[in-house]
C-alpha cells in the first residue's frame, strides 16, 4: 500500500522520465526503485530530491560507503522501514561485508542505549563540549 | 539540572571509581564525562555500559572515527542534546575534519528528509531489497 | 497483524457500537475503519478518543483541512504508517489537491531536514525567540 | 524560554485558577508546576488536559507507580527534557526507590537497543504474535 | 553552547555573508538568526538550505502560515527546541493568532496521542486508504 | 522481508545454536522468535544482546511484567512494530490482563500527548524537579 500512485515509465511524465533517465545512467543500472517512482507524480519534487542525493552521495571527504553506513544509521532511528532496506542494500553495492554490517549494527545498538540513558539522566553538557565561543 | 546527582570522585563509590579509573586509562586522559558521573550511583549499569562502549567502539571492521560519525548520526536522530555534543567533541578528538563534518551534516540532512518523504508516501519496499529468504 | 483483535460491528460490545453509530452520524458514512475497530475492546478508551477527535477535528479558528495537513505532518514524523494512510485519505476527502499534498511533503521534508541541523549543530536559541516574560 | 508565557496565579483568568486549584486540591500541595502555567493560556485545552491526568493516572488495574514508570519510559522515548524531569519527580514522590530507577533505565535502555536492533534487521514478525483473527 | 561556532557578520566568510545578506532581503529585517550562523562555516550547506527554505516557503497551493504551523508540528515531534521556538515565532509573525496556536497545539496533541494509540494496537491500514493501484 | 536471512536451527551456526537453547531453557519453551535469528548470522552480537535481556529482564526491584509494561511503553514510542508485537505478547504470557493493556495503552497514549504539548511549549524546567546539586 502506499499513498500515491507508484508510476511506471509509461505513466510518468516527461520531467519525471527524463530524471528516471538520469539515475539509470549515474547508477549504471535499469532498475528504479520505488521511491523515485512514488515521488514521479511531482517532477518538481522528484528532481529537488534526486539532485541533492547525487550530490550529498558523491564521493568526497568522506567516501561513499561511509555515507551508506551514516545514511542506515539516520533510517533506521528513524523507523524508516523502506529506507532501511534501500539503503543496507546501497551499502553492500557499495561493498560493505558481513563484518562491517556487523558492527553498524552493534554502533546504532549502542548509541541508541546511551541516548535513552543521557536523556533520562537528563545529563548536563559539560563545557569542554562547548564550541560556541571559538568562532 | 539533572534527574540524578553527578558525582564527583570522592562521592563515588569503589567500585565506580575502578570505572572511572578504566575510563582514564583507556582513553589516556584524565577527563571523565558527566554521562559516566550521572551513571556512578549505579555502579552495575555503570560497568556494564562502560565495558559494552570500550569494546563496540574499538578498532574492527570499522575504524574508529567512522563509528563516531554513525554515534553522531543516532544521536542526532534521537534528539539527544548531550550525546551529540560529546559525540562531535570525540570525533574532532579521533581527526574528524571540517570538510568532513560538512559531509556528515549533509548527509543526516538529507537522509532525515528522505526518511520522512519515504514514509509520507508509504513506498512499499521492492522486491529486490529483501533478503530473507536468502539464508 | 494486529496487537489485539480488530471487533466488527457483532463481535463489539454495545458501548461500542454506541460510538460506532456516533461515528458514522457524524462522518455521514457507514464505514468505520480499524482504528476505531482496534479500539473496541477497552470501549472507555474508544469513547474518550472519539470524543476528543471529535471537539478538535471540528471547524474552528483553523479550517479541518489545514487541521489534517498537520495531522499527517505528525503522524509522519512519528513514523505511524497507519495514521500517515489514514489522514492523507481524511485530507484528500476534505479537498486537498496534488499541489497541496505535493506542498505538504515539500515543507514536512525540509523541515524533517532543519531539525537535524538544528539538532546536529546544537543552535542556541536566540533571545528574540522567547516568550516567557511576556506574561 | 518558552514559545508562551507561564502564567502565575494573578496573570491566569477564572478558568485556570479553577484548574490550579483542583490540581493543588488533588495532589494536596500548594505547588502548580510550570506545565499548567504554560498551558494556562488556553484554559480549555488546560482543562482537557488535567482532566485526563486525574483519570489516567489514577490507581486501577495498575498502580499510581507503574503508571509513573510507564510515562518516564515514554517521556525519555520521546526526549521531552520536561516531562523526564516532572515524571521521574513524581515517580520518586510515589515511591521510587533507587533501585527501582536503576532497573527503570536498565529496562529503557535495552529497549531502546533491541527497537534499534529490530528496525534495522528489519525482523518479520512471527505469526504467533498475531492477534487480528483471535476477535 | 553549540557544536560549531555561531559566527557574526564579521567572522562569515563572503559567501556566507552573500546568504546572510539575501536572508535580510527576503524577510525585509536586519535579523539573522542564529540558525544561518551556525551554517555559515559551511557556505555551500548554507546556501543550499536557505535556497531551499525560499522556495518551499514561498506562496504557493498553501499559504505561508499553514506552510509555518506544518513546520511547528514536525519540529515538535521531532523534539527539535531550537526549531520550535523559531517557527513558532515565525508563525506569530505570520499572523498566527492566540486561538489558530491554540488549536494548533491540540491538533498536535491529539495526533501524538492516536499515533501512539495506532502504533501499540499494530492496527492493519484499511484497503479503503490505499492509493498504490490507482496510478 | 529483512536486510538479513531469518536462520533457522540447521542454517545457524555453533555459537549461535548455543545460545537458541538458552534461549529455550530459559523461556522453557521451543519456540525461538525471529528477532533472535535475525541476529544468529553474529554470533557475537546475538550472545551480548540475549545476556543483557536475561539479566535485565529477571525479577529484582520491579517484578518481570512491570519491566514489560516499559518495554512495549518504549517500543511504542520508537514505533518500532517488531517490538511491539512480541512483548505485547510477553507481557500476555506474564500474566497482563485486558484491563492493565487497557491503562498501559492509556498511559502511553497520554504521555505521548503531554510530551508533545510539553515540546510544543518549551516548557522551563521547574528548580523543583533538579537533583544535580543533591549528590
């Protein structure tokens, strides 16, 4: 279920198709997954998303498999069902092993644990935390 | 304020000084946190969460500075004041850069905006994503 | 899946039914979905949340469209998949337009985005922004 | 800060003082905490609100504690700095003891891992957890 | 205290202060909060959510001040404080008046509370708010 | 679906079937629920996370069902679905009856109401509520 409709190439629009174009060809496969095809009855919205993605993935400081592991991290706090998957399957095309999923896993474990307990303890920052006075 | 007392060494007891003295020495410094402080009055969960960090944050599979950057993405997720600070503050200790906490922030950014696109249109998980039956 | 069972109109109790009735009175239609059907079984609670939807749902100093654009605002940051399909359907029976649903994930999906930074960036709250002295 | 004003007894209309006075009545104190004060500006909404505490957190199936302990749990979910402060107040007021806060976190924080775990394994739920068809 | 420096006028660099300037174009006031500065060490990050935050901000099928109570109700369910003060007030400056917050905090508040109501009960979506093959 | 294979008992390696019998030893029972093969595929991760639930989860200051009332009260509010259903059913099996799901469900649905109106507020901290300055 969903609520859109989740547009095949026929049913798209030409804005939308010409994006489905584009992420066929910088992801070097025919497959677009369904939320580009949800998001495709707004091409205005679809393409806002779709550049941002090409850009924020992109290789740079960090590389693209560490931003797939950080991208999981972020989805599966949020709850996010659908991104959770899309994006631990992002991650192995990436390369990511057995063993690193591992310990992406044992990371958002912990950090969600100590969350709780920080909030619940209502934990004071302490100031050597602080950077606000260094600019 | 707090919903426990931060103790201080001296109000601590044995045997979370012996954690507090672990956590000195593992991580070479003399700066013990008020997360671990707030913790202190319960000596068993102090233990048992301090042992479960120094292991999950070791270097694996993962180096160490990307699990930071996947505990600052959880922690912000969660909306947990004190775990991102002290979080950001351990990822500029293990060399994150400037350049590089552009690129997380980027990348949190846009994964929270996805996330929430991905649930308002309930886009129903491809096929493809699924490896259950693959074990 | 449910956590409970999920009482037609026979299996509910007559306190239940009760709302039920009131249910379609005032939504003029005969059907009443799950979540009130879920609720059946504790028929106080059922009672107390109807009653509530009811009083605030109602035309007021905000139109009843505008009150579910911000429905399913909530119930997409909290991620609630049966809520999100529940109150897009409620909005669109009240005449939201695709321009209008296109806005909507437009401004839940920069918002989703601003609060990370917000977070992330642990942003002080500037003074001009408070009200607490103008009582 | 706060995004309203929080009223003292002289700023607050009838309305509102009837309220505090119930609460104070209620709780046999003469302390109205802040939450009423900001909510006092609406004294409808107030009212509503108060309303539904007395009744839901009243003693019945669950004790007056228990109650507590659940609202502390779902306070510390949600990161309201507030209510972890108000609840884990009242919780110690009906009797908390310090070991029973300890395994309070000790429980919430394991949730809170496990929750993560399960979202980010994306786990089935088994068909014994069922209940839908048992109505 | 913050995790980045907030960075005056002086301390941005060109780009930044280019943004800031077009930020006091835009709302026709001097005032840049402390949000933008706290982006500023990040030119391209800060222009690319400011360029973002005028367009889906900008009168469109919705207007302006539903645009601003949507952006309060996701940044209250996200626990954002910093994001719920400043579009609160950006609201207010909107013309949001005392009885539209009023029932905006009760639409929020019943939401949060039928949410979690649906989300404990795992309620199963009614086929009826499907949209998926209607595209 | 799941981002990883379900094992059973054969497919589950040494380490891992070792701890599917504590599991039924404990629980004494033979079922061995999906979350926990879910995790088989690290051994290591499985072990740590079934240790910490049988000590945290034993009888001590809170009796076994109170600990499950806060651990379905958590899986709630994160809206994690998996959770939800199995300790709904755990709390079955120790014995919740109708009426205390009735007032968990009441509890949580109120928490999650007053949080976010706390939120929504920016409610100041009473001085009352601090214990910081009590150690």
């Amino acid at each position: 279920m969903a609520t859109v409709p989740i547009l095949g190439d026929e049913a798209a629009g030409a804005e939308a198709r010409a994006v489905f174009a584009d992420i066929r060809a910088t992801r070097q496969t025919d497959f677009v997954n369904n939320f580009w095809r949800a998001l495709a009855a707004d091409p205005a919205l679809l393409a806002a998303v779709w550049e941002r993605v090409k850009l924020v993935m992109a290789p740079g400081a960090l590389d693209p498999l560490v931003k797939e592991l950080i991208y999981v991290a972020v989805s599966t706090t949020n709850g996010c069902s659908y991104c959770v998957h899309s994006h631990t399957a992002a991650a192995r095309a990436k390369g990511m092993t057995e063993a690193q999923h591992g310990e992406l896993l044992a990371v958002i474990a912990l950090a969600s644990q100590t969350n709780a307990l920080a909030t619940a303890l209502q934990v004071p920052v302490d100031p050597a935390f602080d950077r606000t006075s260094q600019g």
